[in-house]
C-alpha cells in the first residue's frame, strides 16, 4: 500500500519523504505585476523582495491548480494532505505556523 504526505509550498517542507513515508509538494505561484514565481523552494528572495518593492502592480498568489493536486495524489492508495491557512488580515502572524509546520515536519 502506498502512503503518501501531500503539501502545498506553503509548508516548506520540500523533501522526497517524511520519517519514512513518501512526501510531495504542489507549488504555489506568486505574482507581481507581470513576473511570476512557482514556488518549487529555490525561489530567489532577494530578487524577488527587490521586485516587490519596485512594483506599483497588483501582486497577488494562487493556490495550486486541481491537476497538480491529482498528479500529487497520483499512485497513493492512502493521502495525509496537510495545509497551513493564514486569513489575509493576520498575515503577519502566518510566520509563526508556518515555521512550526516546517519544524514538526523535519
């Protein structure tokens, strides 16, 4: 029976497998303006804040689409799909589970 942990990117935890169980992240996109970044966990930070900060465009970011979600899925006879949700007004505090998520994985 194949087992598998599914995340999103917004769990940084971008590893093949968690104690012993098979893990896969589905990226995120994020946007600025007309540049675009999929979160596969080599984003460059300093490019990217240095863009941020240029942009007077919208920026915004997008959940996975419903085909990467089944192409994670895909071969699993069992999922564990863990997410971390942070509401748009307490984004400031969406560092600290975020970083918790990414320690109670490794």
């Amino acid at each position: 029976m194949m087992i598998k942990i599914i995340t999103d990117s917004g769990t940084d935890a971008f590893v093949s497998s968690i104690e012993g169980v098979a893990h896969q992240f589905v990226p995120l996109t994020i946007r600025a303006g007309s540049s675009s970044w999929i979160d596969y966990g080599k984003l460059n930070i300093p490019e990217f804040v240095t863009t941020l900060k240029q942009t007077n465009e919208r920026t915004s970011t997008a959940c996975p689409s419903v085909h990467d979600w089944l192409d994670a899925f895909a071969g699993a006879d069992e999922i564990l799909r863990l997410l971390v949700h942070c509401q748009e007004h307490i984004i400031l505090q969406c560092k600290q589970p975020r970083f918790l998520m990414k320690n109670m994985l490794m």
